[in-house]
C-alpha cells in the first residue's frame, strides 16, 4: 500500500504514456521541480494548475524548552514552504470519501470517548446489560427466600437477612435497574417466589412486606419481557424495552422518591439518550458502513429499511434487475444507490437483493457482480 | 509565480511551446495523482515528498452557534519538503 514513487518511476510512466524519450521526459520532470524551486527562492509563491500553490511562510521565533535538559531554547524565526493543494487536486484525493457529508448533532447526544455515531446502538445495550449486572444482588438475596417453603426452620435466617439487606439495595441501585432486575429474572421464578414469599410473610414479621410491595410490580413487567425476548435483537423490541424501562423509572421516581434521593439522576440521562437514538438514527446510518463491527451491522441493516421507507413515505418492492455490474475500487453500495436511485438511503434494497453475494455489507469484495433490483412502489 | 509565468518559464528553459509544455506538465500531474490516489508515496529526490494523509473523523463546535457538527473523515494531499530545501529556505 505505501509504496514509494520516486522520480524515475515519473519519468517511466511517463515515457510509457506519452512516447516520449526517457532522456526527454526526465528533463522536464527535473526541470519542472527545479523550477518550481528556483521560483520559490526568486517569488515566494508558485502556483501551479492542477497540483497546488507552494508558498514561503515566514516562521517567527518563539521560545522553547529542551526536552531532556528543561533549558529554555529560542527557536530563531525562518521561513518553511507550505503547500496547499489544487481544489480539483483535493477533490481527487479525496474521492474515495467524497460522499461522506458533514453532519450537525442533535443536542444531548453523548459521545465523550468515541466521537463515532454509531455508538447509540451500543449504548443502548449497555444500558441493558449494566442493570443486569446489579441485578445479580437482589437475585441472591431473592433465591433463599425460594428455597423457603421447602426447609422452614434454616430459612429463617436468611429471609432475616434479606429482610436487612434489601431496602438498602433497593435505595441504592437506580429506580430503572429495579424494574430492569424483575425483567431479567426468568418469568417462571417469579410466580414460584412470590407465592410461597407471601405465605412466609404472613407467618413472619411486617418486615417483609416491603419486599411483597417490590415483588407484585415486577410481575406486571414480566409478560412484556417474554414478549421482547424472543426479538430482543431487533431494535423495536429494544425501544420497547427500553420505554417501558423509562416507563417503570417514572413509576418509580415518585413512589421512591423519599426514601431514594439521589437514586433519580440516573433515569433522566437514560431517558434522554434513548429519546435521541431514535431522532438520530434514521439520519445517520450512512455512516455506518465506516466502522461497523460485524453483529450490530446486520442489526442495523434490517434497521434502515424501516427508517429508510419512513423518509420516503413508499414501500418500495423489487420487480426486476435494472442491470448487473462488476464491484470496481472505489465503488461502494451507497454511491450505487446514489447513482441509481438518487438517494443513499436505499442501499439496503442491493444487499437485500444479493443476499449470496454480498455477505457482509461492510466488506463487499472488488470484482464481485452486483444486480441492482428494480424498485417500485409497493401498492 | 502563477501557473502561466510558470509554464512559460518552464517552455523557454526546455525549448518547447507553451502550449506543448502545458500539456506535459499536466501529465506529469496526472501520473502523480493517479500514484497517489493509489495511496502511493511520490519522492521526489531534492525537493520532497508528496503523501496522501487520512483525517479521521471529528467533532467541531461552531464558536457562535455552539453547534456541533461531525466532520467526516477525509484524504489529503501532503506535501513534506526535503531537509535540502528546507534548509535552502530556512
């Protein structure tokens, strides 16, 4: 790839190209950089069509330090050349990237270590997975209160200490990662913890009731858990999650709201993060294909047919192959949407339609045969 | 020096027309930029080098409006002038 072109190879192509003599094109190459310095010391500006300006910029001196010694240095003014590229030069280069476009941010999106939009979806299973990884406390202490109604007399014990411990836990982990743990629990669990926990109660001491209060809500979240997850990769049953999520932090919010001040500052941020993936999603998808790793892509593939057809406000459906064309360096299936449908936000419709071809969409092989389908309005 | 002052220069030096001389300064261009695009490295001994350079991606926050914006990433031209010239000019 970084290969190195020196002046002979110049002069070599160029012989090649042009049927000129190898002494006759060196001259020219050679005269063509000796001029261009000779103009430089003379003028302080050359500018040539085609490549771009070479300019003398005067440096002013400016005091340094020594790295290894600390000692102050001053680094005597002098003039450097710079060069600034052709427009026609910079827009050659930069080719390969041209259809990228400059994007404005929606406020509130939060990207501190990746400056990458694409983040969101991943965000968005963290937010996931984070509360699961509390749950895990609440869980053990939730298990010996099962084995209860089997073995009553060394159950005592521990459902005193889960008598302790929960509130506690419950006051600190965040409102929504409550909801989260009675999600994440097998729905089978609960309806075999809450019965025997109910009977215990009534045995035992008021203690427990508080624990009785936290038990009969998660059950409400339980069949919508087993709805979303069978698709819980599909980014719908995602948000539906997740606003249900939202749904129970409100919830939450006022009813814990004295007895866990400072557990209310994580809902908000969440809330908003999601409310933003959802505005910025559809817009951004394009620059997916930069840096998508392999998993969430297909995600987002199915994703962006639904944003996509939003935005058109068609359904479009494949009737036929306009044509079929090899894949050549540079090519990618957004610049072919582009140039067959106008818009770039139909690219999926080519993955779709080569399903043997283009396994990945992220790495279509150059030289593969592409068949761009025939969109037309769904009816 | 403009891109005729420097084509005629260049014309009157090699014996050549202006004409003639434009044409083959920019095939000497052209060949450059075809090496480059494949992201070769053009050295030319005695004056520099010629290097294309990935910009990733960025954020940048427009001072008046505090709106942010996610530049794309990019390729530029880069020109690194030898250590001959530089100190030539220094």
């Amino acid at each position: 790839m970084n290969e190195k072109i020196t002046l002979q190879d110049i002069v070599e192509l160029l012989c090649l190209k042009h049927g000129m003599t190898k002494k006759n094109a060196d001259a020219l190459v050679r005269g063509m950089f000796d001029l261009i310095e000779e103009a430089l010391s003379t003028e302080k500006y050359v500018k040539i069509k085609g490549l771009g300006t070479f300019k003398l910029t005067e440096v002013d001196s400016r005091e340094s330090m020594n790295v290894n010694t600390g000692e102050r240095i001053e680094i005597q003014g002098h003039t450097k050349i710079s060069f600034t590229p052709d427009t026609v030069m910079k827009e050659l280069i930069n080719k390969p990237f041209s259809h990228f476009e400059t994007v404005v941010l929606n406020e509130g999106v939060l990207l501190e270590d990746t400056p990458v939009v694409k983040e969101e979806p991943k965000q968005e299973d963290t937010a996931d997975e984070t509360p699961e990884v509390m749950v895990e406390q609440p869980e053990v202490l939730v298990e010996p209160k099962a084995e209860t109604p089997e073995e009553v007399p060394v159950v005592e014990e521990p459902v005193l200490e889960v008598k302790v411990d929960e509130p506690e836990t419950i006051a600190l982990d965040s409102p929504d990662t409550v909801a989260e743990v009675v999600e994440e629990e097998v729905s089978t669990k609960e309806p075999v913890l809450e019965e025997p926990v109910q009977q215990q109660i009534r045995e035992e001491e008021k203690v427990v009731e508080e624990e009785i209060k936290q038990i009969p809500e998660p059950v409400v979240a339980t069949p919508a858990r087993e709805h979303s997850k069978t698709t819980f990769r599909i980014l719908i049953g995602i948000i539906i999650v997740l606003l249900l999520i939202i749904l129970f932090g409100c919830y939450w919010m006022f009813f814990r709201s004295d007895k866990a001040t400072n557990s209310q500052i994580p809902p908000a941020p969440i809330q908003e993060k999601t409310i933003e993936t959802l505005i910025v999603e559809p817009a951004k998808v394009e620059e997916d294909t930069l840096q998508v790793s392999k998993d969430t892509l297909t995600v987002q593939t199915q994703l962006e047919e639904q944003p996509e057809v939003l935005s058109e406000d068609v359904v479009y459906e494949i009737t036929g192959t306009i044509t079929s064309l090899t894949l050549e360096p540079g090519q990618t299936l957004v610049r072919l949407a582009l140039k067959y449908y106008g818009s770039k936000n139909f690219w999926p419709y080519i993955v779709q339609y080569n399903p043997d071809v283009i396994k990945d969409a992220d790495v279509v092989p150059i030289g593969a045969t592409i068949k761009i389908p025939k969109l037309q309005p769904k009816k | 020096m403009n891109n005729k002052e420097f084509i005629s220069e260049l014309a009157r030096k090699l014996g050549y027309t202006n004409k003639d001389t434009s044409q083959l300064v920019s095939t000497v261009i052209g060949v450059m930029t075809q090496e480059l695009q494949e992201g070769k490295t053009v050295a030319i001994q005695g004056f520099g080098t010629f290097e294309v350079k990935k910009k990733l991606e960025r954020i940048s926050v427009n001072p008046v409006t505090q709106q942010r914006m996610l530049i794309p990433p990019k390729l530029v031209l880069s020109y690194k002038p030898s250590t001959n010239l530089r100190e030539k000019f220094k």
